[in-house]
C-alpha cells in the first residue's frame, strides 16, 4: 500500500499523556509520544486477565453490543473471514492524525478485503470522520463518528458482481475483542455515550432488516448513520439490499460485518 506523510498537530501520548514533538507511533488507534509507550500498551493488552476485569464498570450498553454474538447466527461466517479481514490493518494507521477506535480502523481493512474498494475510497471516508470529530470536538474517531462518516460519503447503491480476492493473512491476527479494556478512559465515556444514542435508533433498523440475518455490531453500526445530519431510512435500506446482493455473490447466508463495509465501500464514488 502507498506511504503518505501527513502533518500532525498536538497531541497526547496515549499511555504517558505527554505533549507529542516528533512524528508519532501508532498503533491499535492510538498515538504515542514512542516506542517503548507503543509497546507497554500492546504488552498490557497482550497480558490482560479477563478473570481481573469488571465489565460492570463499562455500562449496561457494553453488554448489550457485546451481547449481540451470543444471539447471532453468522459467527462461523465471521470466524472463517477474521484472518484476512486485518491484512491491511497496519498500514491503514498511516493516514490516522487523530485518536481513532481500533475497531473501525479494523472495519476499513474489511472494506478493502475483496480487492472491489480502493484505498483512495477508504481514505476518503477516514479524512471525512476526522473532520466530523474535530468539528464536534469529539476526543477522536468513534464507531458513531465513523457511521455518520460513511453515510454521508455513501452516493451510489448500484450493483454489479466482483471477484473476491482476499489478501493473505497478516502474520500475527488483530483480535479487538478486548482493546476497549485499555481504551481511554474519557475517549470510552464519548464512545458509549454515542452508542447508546445510536442504540435509540435499533428498533428502525431492525424494521428495515426484517428477518435477514445480519451482524449485531452493524445494526449499531447503522443506527448510528442514523446519527447524521438529515438522515433517512432510505438510504440504510438501500445499503442493506446491496449488502443482501454481495451476500449472494458470495454464497453468504446473512450479511456479517464483512460484506457490510464492503457494501458501504462499493456504495462510495
């Protein structure tokens, strides 16, 4: 993927909270002032007791977006897509210049993951959610932000077929499942709070989505778009049918979080 040098303004380290002076590392969303900062983190992820954590502490909403897996029946689907769904997601942290949720950095290497999205698309999107935080004088980029960001960007729910050509797998597997344990403790709070304001909107998605199958952080996903500026169901339905069309391209049975972004992806010209 091509290299692109942006200018950064101030920021905080991540882990030391110091002002950043020199070209910050990323990694997992965040800045660090450093090296060894990047690198206590990841060992902190790395080492993490899930016996040691209260996820009463997180919020009611956390259990019940966490909640959805339990319940859904495309997990096997999203189990066998994990490993190439992160290929991309390193170099994806060289356009971020402000805090992001590592779950939607995530969420844009899965657009990438059939070879029918561009970078330049996925670029687009990530310039457009920055804007959107700093506008709103959001900490940095959350799952919401990004929503409203995508739905904003989307203008084309054409279709046509595409090959699906997965990347090869990255050498060591990005698993989210409990980063938001060693997220920011105020860029949470922000998260949350825009997850519950996005949870208002499920009872409309799962209206348009009827009895199809479809992954349960997405519905969240979607009730954020919702979020944006002047949003209608309209163009959620729209997104939803042509997720519905590249499920079939794909012999999918349901639409998981893959086939989503790609959908969202495909729908931005």
């Amino acid at each position: 993927m091509e290299k692109k040098s942006q200018h950064h303004e101030q920021q905080t380290c991540a882990a030391c909270g110091k002002p950043i002076t020199g070209k910050p590392e990323k990694s997992m969303g965040n800045l660090y002032c450093s090296v060894y900062c990047a690198e206590l983190v990841a060992e902190r992820l790395r080492n993490l007791d899930i016996a040691q954590i209260n996820f009463e502490e997180l919020g009611p909403v956390v259990d019940r977006f966490m909640g959805t897996c339990q319940i859904c029946k495309l997990p096997l689907l999203c189990r066998k897509d994990r490993p190439s769904n992160g290929a991309y997601f390193d170099e994806l942290h060289d356009y971020i210049t402000i805090r992001w949720c590592c779950h939607c950095i995530y969420a844009l290497s899965c657009m990438l993951s059939d070879g029918s999205v561009g970078l330049e698309t996925v670029k687009k999107v990530m310039v457009r959610a920055e804007e959107i935080a700093r506008a709103n004088g959001y900490l940095g980029v959350s799952q919401a932000v990004f929503a409203q960001a995508e739905y904003e960007l989307m203008n084309d729910f054409s279709y046509s077929p595409a090959p699906d050509n997965q990347p090869e797998p990255p050498k060591e597997e990005h698993d989210h499942y409990l980063a938001c344990m060693r997220c920011d403790k105020q860029f949470m709070a922000e998260c949350l709070n825009l997850t519950e304001k996005a949870e208002e909107n499920l009872p409309r998605i799962r209206n348009l989505l009827g009895e199809y199958s479809y992954c349960g952080h997405m519905k969240y996903e979607m009730g954020g778009m919702l979020l944006a500026p002047g949003a209608s169901e309209e163009k959620i339905k729209s997104l939803i049918e042509k997720t519905k069309k590249i499920a079939a391209e794909k012999g999918y049975e349901g639409g998981p979080h893959r086939l989503h972004y790609i959908a969202v992806g495909r729908s931005i010209k």
